[in-house]
C-alpha cells in the first residue's frame, strides 16, 4: 500500500492553526502541507507548540502525529498518539489513529483489538478490511467488501486489496475508473504505474508515472517506482542514478529505498540489510532468500520460506525453486514434489499461464517430473526473451540433450559465459555427452583430462567409456575404459575394454574413419599391455596372429 498524500479521516475533522496576519503573512501549516511539505509543517507545528497555552497543546500534538504519520515515522506517531490519550480522556477518533499506526508497523492483532469497540466509520471499515486479509480470513474480507461503498477512499482500498493479491488487472480497472472522473488525483497515476510495474509493462509503467512526476519531482514513492523501471529495463547501476537523490531524505521510505539499493547493487550488503527489514519490508524475506539460494545457502533459504503461506506468484515461484534446490541436494523425493506443486500451480492458473514467470514456472514442473519434451514446449515459446540469459540457456540445453537434440544442446553449452555455470559437475556431464553425440568425442575426453581427479572425474570418465561405446566411438571408450580400470579394477571395466577393444579392431579392419585410433593397431596393443587381466594377452597374441587383416 502507498501511503496517502492527504489527510485521514480523523485528521480532516481537526481545525488547523494558522499563522497570525502580517503584512506579508508567513506559511500557514495548511501551506506546508498542500505542498507536501510534513517535514516543514512539523516545524511549524513544534514552534507553535512552544509558544501556545496548555489548553491548545493537544491539538497541536494530534496535528504533529500527523505529520510523522505522512513522513512514514510511524513509530513517533503511534507514542504521541498515546500520549494524547494519556493525557486526557481517549477518544474514538485518537483511537482509530493509533490502529492505523499499529497496522502499518505490523502490530495486526493490537490494531484488531483496539478498534473493535469502536463505531463503524468509512475509516475503521477500510482498515477492518486490510486486517482481515492480513488475517487470511477470507470470509471477513468479502463481508467488509461489501460493507464499502462507491466512493474514492473505499474503491482506493477495494483496488489496494486487488493489488495486494496480484490481481492487477481488477485494480487497474478502478484506478483508470477513477482517474476518468477525478482527473485532479495525481497519486492514483503513481498505483496505476504499480501495477504496470508488476505486469512487467515497465515502459508503460513509466509513461504513466511521469505524469505524476511532472507535478511533484520530489515524491519518494515515485522516484524509487522509476529507479525500479529503470533497473528492470537497464541496470542497476542506472536505478541507483535515479535513486540518489532520496537516500539520504530522512525518514519517509528510507526502508524502502535500503532495500532497494542492495538489489540494484546485486545482493551486496544483503546481510547487514535485509535481516532487520524481514518485517518491515515484505519483498526483503523473499529476496533474502534469493540470495541465500545464489550462495549455495539453501538450508537457509529454506528457514526463510518455511513459515511463508503463499498468496501470489512470484511467492509460489521462490517457495517452489528452494523445495526444488533442497530436494536436490538431500536427495528428498518430498521437497522434490512440493516444488512441482507450487510451480505447476503456478504454471497452470488462468492468470499466469501465458506470462512469461508462468511459463517457466511449467517448464520447471516438467523439468522435475522428467518429461522434457514438455519443458521443450514452454521453453521454446520464450526462447526469445532469454537468447543471452546463461540460466536459461544451461536449462535450455538440459531439456534439448534429455531429448536427443545434442547437436543444438550442445551449442547451446558453448554460448555459455558464466564460469560458476561451466565449472558445475552437471555442465562437464552433458557437455561431454552432447559432443560424443555430436561425433567429437575427442572434445569430451579433453574435458576429462582437464578435471581434477575426484569422485565427479570418476562419473564423468564412466559417462564418456560409455556413451562412446554406444555412439561406436570406440577408440576414446576404450581409453576410458582402461583409466576406469587403472582405478577400479572390476570384471565390468575390464569387459568394457575388452569390447571397446574389439570394436576398434573392427573399425581398423573394415577401414572406418569411426571408432579408430590415428596410430593404429599398436594403440590397441598398449592398452592391453597395461591390463592385468589374464585375457588381455590372449588378446593380444589374437591381434598379431591377425595383424595383416588390420593394415
């Protein structure tokens, strides 16, 4: 929700003090705060304070928690609110207040209670209605929905809640519904420009938003929405040019634009940031957790996402890829299955399934289900909004060697720029499979011998004996094959070789270009010679007997 730029339902009733007359009169605090300006009416305010009787304090006071309220200091206003009551008898107005304060510091079940003793206002209901969906109480929701009538402030809220809930397009049917009769409310350009913004329309968003802009250069909420555009369609060091003008403005937003500064700078400072923002600023869990995903942190990750309920996509999105990264590094076939369910959901939905995020959303289901020719479907009706994203392209290729398409799978891999990306395990994996398959099987037992020798060299050394020995690329099987068997000298490698062996005889007989050595038949012979099996000198004795056969 965006803070309102006028005066609540409370506040309004109030009577504001003004400057006395002079020749040229000075501000009055009406001046100060048509103009937006609560940090000068705060000012005027405290000045006034000192100077007023006793009995004029507390309307000052209320008129001073307003301010803090519009400058985002919702802490300050909720204590002077207080305050008031404490000092003298509390009232249902001062209340009311005191429960808007609360539920924007996310104090929901002190805001309920406080306003359940209080008449029925347009006010109380508007904000009945935010802490039933806080609340997650459905039923309630619907109840205060209908309570609300045709007026600004309750179909401002009605397109708030819509918002709240990804239901953009409901909520810029109001907000274009009300700007048609009330062109005078500049602000309603800047929810407008929201939900452009969450549609991922960021050219729109801004068009939008510059009218707002044109007016008031200085809004807090505006600029951070245009450095957010910026960012999704340049950089973040762009945003972070828009953005620097308002770091430093005080209080109003400074949460909000703390945040927003370690996205733009891609996660630096996430640690010492967004810990202390989990339950002021919703997006700084979600993006925590991102972090923690792309620091190989998952067990952390997950510690973040386990106690979120999701209610809109992108929720579902991140709660599905960290079940599907936990999944993965356990071995947890539970994990694996909550994370096709989120995504699927996702991917299926009448609202997401022809979005871009929902149609990643199936691939990534079928990718886990294992049905690749379906993910091939998805993947290739974005392909083009991702021809430079190496994520998509390592996933991409995945699906396409899964699928028999190597020769494209595998120039695919070769794109690929990010060295965390070629460095993985599975990157070697299918990159050597793709090229045995694609007919360079030299290629993929070049990528072996420059791999350290460990138990991932061991899997991939098993993959190349193999896939070789079924494409009949049987020179580079049996050298890997007999390296299997330097290092585990098992009746299986030993067979492998023996037939990787036998093949390259017969390519050398029948004078294939495939499968054969560049040497020849001794190549042959030195691989047996190293074996300790008994049966590769009867081999080779076979070999010389038949020597002239090969040449």
């Amino acid at each position: 929700m965006i803070l309102s730029r006028g005066k609540n339902d409370s506040a309004n009733s109030r009577h504001i003090p003004s400057a006395t007359n002079a020749k040229k009169a000075p501000p009055s605090l009406e001046d100060f705060i048509i103009k937006r300006d609560y940090t000068g009416a705060r000012a005027f305010l405290e000045f006034a304070h000192d100077s007023e009787e006793e009995d004029k304090l507390i309307g000052i006071d209320q008129w001073i928690a307003f301010c803090y309220f519009h400058l985002g200091d919702y802490q300050k206003a909720l204590d002077l609110y207080k305050h008031i009551n404490d000092v003298e008898s509390p009232t249902e107005d001062i209340n009311l207040n005191m429960a808007v304060c609360m539920f924007y510091l996310g104090m929901y079940d002190e805001a309920q209670k406080l306003i359940e003793q209080i008449p029925n206002t347009a006010l109380k209901l508007r904000l009945m209605l935010h802490l039933a969906h806080k609340f997650h109480n459905e039923e309630q929701v619907m109840q205060m929905h209908e309570s609300l009538q045709d007026k600004v402030e309750d179909q401002l809220s009605v397109a708030s809640l819509h918002y709240l809930r990804a239901h953009y397009q409901e909520a810029i049917d109001i907000y274009k519904r009300l700007l048609l009769d009330n062109k005078e409310y500049a602000a309603v350009n800047v929810y407008l420009a929201l939900c452009f913004y969450k549609l991922d329309y960021y050219d729109m968003s801004q068009e939008v938003l510059d009218v707002y802009l044109s007016k008031y250069p200085d809004s807090t909420i505006a600029t951070n929405l245009k450095a957010c555009n910026r960012f999704r369609l340049f950089n973040g060091r762009v945003a972070e040019q828009e953005i620097k003008n308002i770091v430093d403005n005080g209080t109003f937003g400074a949460d909000l634009i703390r945040h927003n500064l370690v996205v733009f700078r891609n996660g630096e400072g996430a640690l010492q940031v967004f810990p202390a923002l989990l339950n002021i600023v919703p997006e700084a869990r979600l993006n925590l957790a991102i972090f923690y995903l792309k620091n190989g942190d998952v067990q952390e990750a997950h510690s973040l996402m386990k106690e979120v309920q999701p209610s809109v996509p992108h929720e579902y999105i991140l709660k599905g890829v960290v079940h599907a990264a936990l999944g993965q590094q356990l071995g947890s076939k539970e994990h694996i299955k909550t994370a096709q369910q989120n995504l699927h959901l996702v991917g299926s939905s009448a609202t997401e399934c022809d979005t871009i995020p929902g149609r990643q959303s199936m691939a990534s289901a079928f990718f886990l289900y294992g049905q690749f020719e379906e993910v091939l479907v998805y993947m290739n009706s974005i392909r083009s909004y991702f021809v430079n994203d190496d994520t998509f392209n390592y996933n991409y290729a995945q699906a396409k060697c899964a699928t028999g398409y190597y020769k494209e799978a595998e120039e695919l891999l070769q794109q690929i720029t990010d060295t965390d990306i070629k460095n993985q395990h599975t990157y070697c994996m299918i990159l050597a499979k793709c090229h045995i398959h694609s007919g360079r099987p030299e290629l993929a037992w070049n990528i072996f011998i420059t791999r350290d020798t460990n138990s991932e060299a061991f899997l991939l050394l098993q993959l190349i004996a193999n896939e070789c020995y079924k494409c009949e690329e049987f020179w580079v099987s049996a050298k890997a094959f007999d390296m299997l068997e330097k290092l585990d000298p098992s009746p299986e490698n030993w067979e492998g070789k023996r037939g990787a062996c036998a093949g390259v005889l017969y390519a050398l007989a029948t004078k294939s270009e495939k499968g054969r050595p560049h040497s020849g038949i001794n190549d042959v012979i030195g691989l047996l010679r190293d074996s300790s099996n008994g049966q590769a000198e009867a081999m080779i004795k076979a070999i010389r007997k038949h020597m002239s056969s090969f040449k």
